[in-house]
C-alpha cells in the first residue's frame, strides 16, 4: 500500500478517548487508524510524538468581508482562511452579510464562485434573513445546501443592497427599520418548515436605542459607559422572546455569541424543557472582561460587548456542562483606521479566527477545559449540529482528513505582527499563552504548519448531509 500521508506516534484526542496511534490517509480520507505500523510506504510521513492529533476545528462564525462588492480592504476569504488554517481551523461557516449579501440562491452561488479560488480551507454558507424580504427564497436556499439561516434581531436594512445598518436612527432613508415581532414570528415558521436552525444576533434594539441616547449625553465615552448603553438585559430579553417563538412554532434557535452569562440559564431551562436551544459563545468572552478595556482600547469592542468577570464564570461553566454547544471566532474585521478610533465611534468587531484555537488551547493548560473537551467544542459539535459530521469534525475512518496536531508545551507572548488576517489587529496582542496548533491537515495534505501556511488555497464549499 502507498499511504498519501501517515502521522505517527501522536496521542490521537476525540470528545470520548485520548489514545497513542497512528493515523493513515489515501485519497483525503482516513483509510486506517492502528496502535500498530501497518505495512507500506508513505508520501508523507509526520511524526507527531509528544503532540496531540484533534479533529480540525470547525469555526461556524465567520465574517470574511469578501463578495464581489466587499469589504476588500478590511479582510477577504483569502485571508481569513489563511488566518484560521494557521490557528488549526479546517472548515469555516462564513456568515451571510457580505456584500452582496447572501438572500437567495443566485448571491449564495455568486458568493460560492467568489471565495472559492481563495479559500485555503473548506466552507459552508449560511443565509441571510431579511424577514418578508426575503421569506419566499428560503425554501430554495435551504435546497441550495446553506447551513442554517442567520438573523440579526434589532438591526435595519439598506433598501438597495440589503445590507445591515448597524446604528439606525429613526429617519433615514432609504432604509427598512428593524424587524416588527409579527414579521419575526413568521420569519421563525418559515424556516421550522426547513428543520434547519435559525441563529439570531440578540440584543433589544428598543433599550439599546434608549439607553445609548441617555449614555451619550452624559457625554461619559468610558466602557463602562458603553456597558450601560447595552446592559445584560437587552441580550436576555431578546432571547426570551426568541425562545416563546422557538417553543411555539417547533423552530431549532441557535443563540449566537452569548455574552450574558445569565443567558446560559434561559438556554439551559428550555432545554431541559425539551427543546431545540442551543447557544454559543466565543474566546474574547471566555479570556476578556471588562478590566481589560483599558488595556486594550477600541481593540475590545465587539456587540454584544465583552462583559464582566461574572458573566465569563457562567460561560464557562454552561460550556463544561454542554449547555453551550461550542465556541467559535466571530471573525469580523475592521482596518486600523477604523478600530484606532474613540471606543464609540470605532465599530464592532475583532480579528479573532487565527486566537480562537490559541486561546481554547492556553484553557487546557490552565486546567478551564480539557482537551477531550476542546475537541467536542471545536469540532465535532459544530459538525453535528450543522450536520456535517462525522464527515467533518470527527476521526473516524472514511471521513475527509480534517486533522489539527496540538503542541501543549511552547510558551510565548502573542503578537498581532505575525497575524494572517489582513487586518492586524487583536485584543490579545502581548497575552502570555502556552501551546498551540503545529499543524493543520486539510483532506490529508499539510496546509499549515508551525504558525505559517502551507501551499496555495484548495479548499472547497460544503453542504449538510440530506
């Protein structure tokens, strides 16, 4: 036998075993996995002694930028693929508000054709809802294989491309106001019919209206005042509300980027209820608090905001006791100029998809996660519940071999400098970290390996199992 590729000797890591074996790949899948040698030679051969051999990390939220009309200059799917490769990522979930932003099938395959030729890793597409915009195209999106559909509760539309308006003032023009709650409701019965999730961006855009205009006045510009102007109450409130939706018309709700710590307990009752609730969060709520904002400036603000000490403890423990189903980046880049702004004129967002594997692996160090753990939550929960497993996010013999090869030992101070993003900016710049991904393995063949990418783009677009 002429394996392609044979990592050997690693201590192989699954949510259920960590065991000593090597791993044989032919034709992109994992042929064979065995405690001992098998016969023949190898194209390839990695010796992975002393390393850990994970399932490659799904990141099912992903901000790109990139469309035939995008955001260019802030960030592009060749990048942002790089970025993750290099942070042991092998499968993006990229979001759908890019530009042109993905409502139908023809953007969805405008997108797909757009970021393909870029795309160092595999990827899926979520879909865009704009509520009776664009209510009678999610049938065919769903057949078209998107991942699930996204919804950003309390934000506006631009009339002409359906972009999101991210700051509504009453009176703009040319610009749907945010989503009434009859739109909403039918919006969640549309896509039960799919039996897909609907993943929402919750915050109450009424009380952060409210409350910003009475912050901004005060004229105080400190985090702290940016913490009032969008309290832990806008975030539950509209996940209450998604969750009454969700248990009367039988829709699958994913909560996106849980900041609200309480949050893990309205997620954690419905499920218990018996309901199809799920929710996520992300590294700069597990790793960041609001001490750091000093620090870190403009650098830390993302919607919803990182939050205090409190909220962070009940994150992680919703996320060790599988109430939150996995952590993902909510890569969302924004250029230098735009970010080194004042806290409140700077936008949302950080660069964060090549730190979440960083940051997930420095808490397996400090004892927040175990490593068999680190592999439910980054890659093979994100498979199931967008039902791409056990193709994706999983070691199992047959699947495509997706593979991420852990250091734990080398300590050493993160510097944004040597970040893939275009944009090199990060609120971990100078965290003392310790351990990393060594190598990342795409199909069988090596895409990344010690902090720097491997070979030219050869990813390809995915879709749910039927």
């Amino acid at each position: 036998m002429l394996w392609d590729h044979v990592i050997k000797n690693g201590t192989v890591v699954t949510p259920a075993e960590t065991f000593k074996a090597n791993i044989y790949i032919k034709d992109e899948k994992i042929a064979a996995i065995s405690h001992a040698e098998l016969p023949g030679e190898a194209k390839v051969v990695t010796d992975a002694a002393g390393k850990y051999v994970l399932p490659g990390f799904i990141d099912t939220h992903v901000h790109s930028r990139d469309g035939f009309s995008g955001a260019h200059y802030k960030e592009d799917f060749f990048h942002s693929s790089m970025a993750g490769a290099v942070g042991g990522v092998t499968t993006i979930y990229e979001m759908p508000n890019c530009n042109p932003a993905v409502y139908n099938v023809e953007k969805l395959n405008e997108l797909v054709e757009c970021i393909t030729p870029k795309a160092h890793v595999d990827f899926a597409a979520w879909a865009l809802c704009l509520g009776d915009l664009n209510m009678k195209e999610l049938p065919a999106l769903n057949e078209a294989g998107v991942i699930g559909f996204k919804f950003f509760w309390g934000y506006a539309i631009d009339c002409k491309c359906y972009q999101l308006i991210y700051n509504y003032v009453e009176g703009m023009e040319n610009v749907i106001p945010p989503l009434d709650q009859g739109q909403i409701f039918r919006m969640f019965r549309e896509i039960a019919k799919t039996g897909k999730q609907v993943a929402i961006h919750a915050e109450n855009f009424d009380i952060i209206r409210v409350l910003t205009d009475e912050v901004k006045k005060s004229g105080d510009k400190s985090y702290e005042a940016m913490l009032r102007s969008r309290p832990v109450v806008s975030e539950l409130t509209t996940i209450e509300t998604a969750i009454s939706f969700a248990k009367e018309l039988g829709t699958k709700l994913h909560i996106l980027h849980l900041a609200a710590g309480d949050g893990v307990e309205l997620i954690r009752r419905a499920q218990k209820e018996g309901y199809a609730v799920t929710g996520e969060t992300c590294p700069h709520y597990l790793a960041l608090t609001d001490k750091d904002a000093e620090r870190c400036g403009p650098m830390i603000k993302g919607y919803p905001p990182v939050r205090r000490q409190y909220d962070q403890d009940l994150l992680w423990a919703g996320l060790n006791d599988g109430t939150l189903s996995h952590v993902c980046s909510d890569h969302a880049p924004h250029s230098t100029e735009e970010k080194k702004q004042d806290l409140w004129n700077a936008p949302a967002g950080m660069a964060t998809i090549e730190t979440m594997g960083l940051i997930m692996i420095n808490a397996v160090n400090e004892g927040k996660i175990t490593i068999n753990k680190l592999a439910e939550v980054l890659s093979e929960n994100p498979a199931k519940m967008y039902n791409t497993y056990p193709n994706k996010g999983s070691l199992e013999v047959g699947t495509d071999a997706d593979i991420v090869i852990i250091d734990l030992e080398p300590e050493y101070t993160f510097d944004q400098a040597t970040m893939h993003s275009r944009t090199k900016l990060s609120p971990f710049h100078g965290f003392k970290m310790k351990g990393r991904p060594c190598m990342t393995i795409l199909r069988g063949r090596i895409i990344a390996k010690d902090g720097e990418i491997v070979g030219a783009p050869g990813g390809k677009f995915i879709r749910p199992n039927k």
